[in-house]
C-alpha cells in the first residue's frame, strides 16, 4: 500500500475540522449524529479478494435500522462485491475470499457456526436483472415459505397475498396469479422479485441495481416501492444511478477503486443529504458533480 | 456516376457470391439429408410387406420362418426399460454433481474429459468388459440383463452430458435467487435447476436410449458368451440369450435356415420404427414441456 495522499488528508480540502471516529485508518463518522435507530449491520475492515486480485478492501460502516443506504461509486468499485458480503452470496464464487467481519444484530455472520442459508433468511436480495422462477406468479411467491415450511392452502394464500400487496403488484397480478412470472413486463417482474423476498420475512433487503434493466416509469414505481418498505425493512442499495441515490436513501456510501475492479475503498459515508450538499472529500464532490465516473 | 456504377457492379458481384456459397450450403445440407430419407424408403418398401398384426403379435412357427416376433419385441422393450432405469438416475446424479457441486479445477476438467472419452469407447470394446465383468465376476446367467446392464453404460456418457449440459444452460440468475431467499443448495437444485433442466435431460435419456436400442456389437458379444453357457432349460430364451432385436436381426441375416428377405427387412422395419418412435418422442416432449410456458426465458 504506497499510497502518497491518505483518504484522511485528502478529505481535508478546506482544512476544517473532522469530528471524524478513525476506524482502520478511514475516514468514519457516524453518519449521522442524531441517528436514533439502532445499528442492524456492521461491517468491520470488511474486504473482498477475487483469486489475487484485492477488489476491495477495509470497509467499516454501521447500516441502520429502517433506513435505506445507498452504496455508489463507478463500476468496478466493489460495491456489490461488499453488498454481497451482507448475505454471504460470495460464498457462492469459488475465487472469491471475503475477510473482515459483519455483525448481524451483533453476531459475525463469517463465524463458523453461522448458516449461510439461515444468514440469507434474515437478509434477503434483488438482483440487477429480474429473475423470477421459470414458474407461475403464486408459485413464484410462495416458493420461499414452502421450502421453510409453512404449509397449509389458507395460509400460503395469505402470506402469497400480503407479500404481492407489499410489493405494490397485487392489483396488477391477482386475476393472473397462475400465469407464469415470466409474462409480466420487466418492473412487474422486478416487484414479484421483491414480493417474494418479503414473503420470507427478512430483518434487510439488499437490491444491486435493481432498475438498471427497468424503464423510467418502472424504475420510479420500484423507487416509491422502497420508501414504502423502509418501514418495515433495512434496505441496502447498490446504484450507478446518483440521482436514484439523493431520491431513495438515507444514507449514502461513495466507494472508489485505484484501478477498475482493484483496491476498491470506502471514501466516503454519511447522511445522503450531506454527502450530496456538503460531501467532505474532494473525490466524492468530483463523483457527484459529474467530474468523473 | 461512375462511382456509383461501380458500387452497384461491386454489389452484384457481392451478391452473386453470396447466392453462391448459399447455394452449396443447401446442396451439402441435402446431400445429408438424402441417406437417411434413401434408408428409410429402402426398408420401408422391403420391409412393409411382412408387417402383420401376426408378424408383431405373435410367437414364431417353424423356427422364425413363420408367425410373428413378438417375444422379440417385447424383451427389447424390456431391455429398453433396464436401460433407462440403469443409465438415468446414475447419470443424470453425476451431471447434478458436475454441474451444481464440483469445484472448478484440475480434478473436474480429468472427470469430464473421462466422460467425453466414455462416449468414445468402441461399443464392443464395452461389449466384452460387460461380459467379462457380470459372467466372469458377478457369475450372473441372466443374459438380457447383462446386455442391459453394457447398454447402458455406454448409455451413461449420453445421459450425463446432456444432462449436465441441461443444468449449465439454465439461467444462472435463477439458482441464485432461490440461494438468496435462504433456500439451500439441495433444494434449490431439486426444485429448481433439475425441474428447468428436465427438457434437456429428457431429450439426453431419449436420445441415448434410442441409441441403445440400435447397438448391436455389445450384444452380440454378451449373447455369443451366453451361448456357451446357456443351458437347455425351456425359459433359457428369456434368461440366457439377449433376445433383442438388434441380435435377433443380425441372427437371421448370417443363419443360413432361409428365412424370407421380406421376413428380414420386416425385422429391420421394426428396430428402425422402433428408434424412431423415441427420436420423436424425445423432439415431442421437448416441445410440448417448453410450450408450457415455464421455459420461457427473456
């Protein structure tokens, strides 16, 4: 690491005082000071390494409860190699090696004796391009709960049911609920995405560019949609989209790499109302301004 | 103008020599065509004239020369049957291994390169192994079951690369969210990936089948085997020759008890109408399972 301007002196552009807490040698400070919500999620020097290849490296932040993050930054930065981190999908690359910790109300979901599947009950995910099961929209919905168990017509009717009114998709699907999920347009399909998540009941929600494939007019209604849930969810978003980011979060995370996919950091995490009026780093004031990225 | 004259002259050129190469392309394409249809219409016409409802459904009289060869037809059915149940589920578990559970690496690359390699053993070469391991090692008598057993390894290398190749092309996305909404790895290969992948793995075992209901080399060496030590027991027919058509068709071409030509391609007819039926059904299903509309992909 021969790193000739650390992220703590760059990040005094005009020399004003940082009332920021160092933690592994970043800038971080609550994200905000009259945050009441409890923490849900910490990451602790949480890191990604693919074979060799460190994509990103010490991210330490605390995600709040009912809140929606944001995480931004141009591609190749790590944020979804980080977002992948929160349910441990990275199990799933063979070359990938995850260090650092995440606590999970308290609890290292990396420890040896945690379930990777149980650790994905509680933190659900959307992904970038919708993938509904080659099934029909009921069975899509009701897929998570059957395999947990819950059995029972009546009660999977209710759960399918709570879960697409939820998802904002129940007026649109309930005369159609056993075509398959596959028919409806690409915002509908991303919502029974989310409808089937929520039929899960996870504590958290992490969506990785969840409308980069959808229209406007669909990305707005996922938009409203996540408000909606924030009530009931934590919600963590992967955007490229800066806009979506100032429209949708409460907090916002701004993540750079040295090079593409390389070294990725955490610049930069607070409330996003500050991090879009008054960011502290010259690099995330260049990122939002359209500088770069 | 000249400049465009000449444009246009370049694109007739252009034009021609695509109508050209085209036009070899569908001759080729022909050629191919014009064996298969040629066997088919051979058979078909030397043949159809022995089929009867007797020729089919009947036990033979005088030694072949007359009655029918339903016993024939109903152990090759049998065996067919051995086959799917030997071949399929070993099969179609290895794929789900290779596919869903191996970890990339030299190990994976040694196993699929043995699978590809297994397709390319000479059948009789699978033949005598089958032979040698179930008469010699497991003393078995029960031809049919030995030749079902060869079949169907031979069958096997089909099954599993169809199979596996059906749960590589499912849309990896898929897997991933069910993995996500804290499904586990078995159940989201059970009750997603295998179900998505059943067209493709279906059409493999079909296709593999039907395969195996044409061999003729591996049978001929097991029933050549049994043969020496077949005993003279009325149900002998059943257990200790491979009674199947293949065999039985090859056993009346070289005989010499002057079984009518027609008698022979009517054999033929049947083993050909035989592999047909299960080259279409495998098209047929496919087809009629992705019409479902559960395979639709975007």
């Amino acid at each position: 690491m021969r790193e000739t301007t650390t992220p703590e002196q760059a990040s005094r552009k005009d020399g004003a005082q940082v009332s920021a807490v160092s933690l592994g040698g970043l800038p971080y400070r609550p994200a905000h000071a009259a945050e009441t919500a409890p923490v849900v999620l910490r990451l602790d020097k949480v890191g990604v390494s693919y074979g060799d290849r460190p994509a990103v490296q010490d991210v330490t932040m605390d995600i709040y409860k009912n809140r929606i993050t944001a995480l931004i930054g141009p591609s190749g930065c790590g944020k979804s190699s980080i977002l992948r981190c929160l349910n441990r999908m990275n199990d799933l690359i063979y070359s990938a090696k995850v260090t650092g910790s995440v606590y999970l109300d308290g609890v290292d979901i990396n420890g040896d004796a945690v379930d990777p599947v149980q650790v994905r009950r509680h933190v659900g995910m959307v992904f970038q391009k919708p993938n509904p099961f080659p099934m029909s929209i009921k069975e899509n919905v009701a897929f998570g709960p059957k395999r947990q168990g819950t059995s029972g017509r009546g009660r999977l009717k209710e759960t399918v049911e709570k879960a697409l009114r939820s998802a904002a998709l129940w007026d649109e699907v309930a005369d159609k609920m056993d075509q398959p999920g596959t028919a409806l347009s690409g915002g509908q399909q991303q919502r029974l995405c989310i409808a089937r998540v929520l039929a899960v009941r996870p504590e958290i929600i992490l969506m990785d560019e969840p409308c980069s494939s959808l229209d406007p007019v669909a990305t707005l209604k996922i938009e409203d949609l996540m408000r909606e849930l924030a009530r009931d969810y934590t919600i963590v978003i992967v955007t490229h989209n800066m806009q979506q980011a100032a429209r949708v979060s409460d907090y916002t995370a701004f993540m750079l790499a040295s090079e593409h996919g390389l070294n990725g950091r955490l610049i930069e995490y607070g409330a996003t109302n500050e991090i879009f009026t008054n960011p502290r780093d010259k690099r995330t004031e260049d990122y939002i301004t359209g500088r770069f990225g | 103008m000249t400049a465009l004259f000449g444009q246009a002259a370049r694109n007739q050129r252009l034009d021609w020599l695509q109508k050209f190469v085209f036009g070899v392309a569908f001759l080729t394409t022909i050629v191919v065509c014009v064996p298969v249809i040629v066997v088919a219409v051979y058979v078909i016409s030397h043949g159809a004239s022995a089929l009867s409802w007797d020729f089919l459904f009947e036990g033979p009289a005088r030694a072949g020369r007359e009655g029918g060869f339903f016993p024939v037809i109903v152990l090759t059915m049998y065996a067919l049957v051995l086959v799917i149940i030997f071949a399929v589920p070993v099969g179609v578990l290895s794929a789900v291994y290779l596919a869903e559970y191996a970890r990339p690496g030299r190990l994976l690359r040694l196993i699929n390169l043995t699978i590809i390699n297994l397709a390319g053993v000479p059948s009789i070469v699978y033949g005598l192994f089958g032979a040698a391991l179930f008469f010699d090692v497991i003393h078995t008598k029960q031809a049919l079951w030995v030749a079902s057993a060869t079949l169907a390894m031979q069958a096997l290398a089909i099954v599993i690369t169809s199979s596996r190749e059906a749960l590589l092309s499912i849309t990896p996305g898929i897997r991933e969210g069910s993995l996500a909404l804290g499904v586990s790895k078995l159940r989201t290969t059970f009750f997603i990936a295998l179900p998505q992948a059943f067209p493709g793995i279906i059409t493999g075992s079909l296709l593999a089948v039907s395969r195996a209901a044409g061999e003729t080399a591996p049978i001929l060496v097991v029933g050549a085997i049994a043969a020496t030590n077949a005993s003279l027991r009325p149900d002998a027919i059943i257990n200790d020759r491979p009674q199947m058509l293949s065999y039985e068709l090859y056993y009346r071409i070289t005989e010499g008890l002057g079984l009518a030509d027609e008698r022979k391609w009517g054999l033929a007819l049947v083993l050909l109408g035989i592999v047909l039926v299960l080259n279409v059904s495998a098209l047929l299903l496919r087809i009629k399972i992705q019409s479902m509309g559960f395979e639709k992909r975007n």
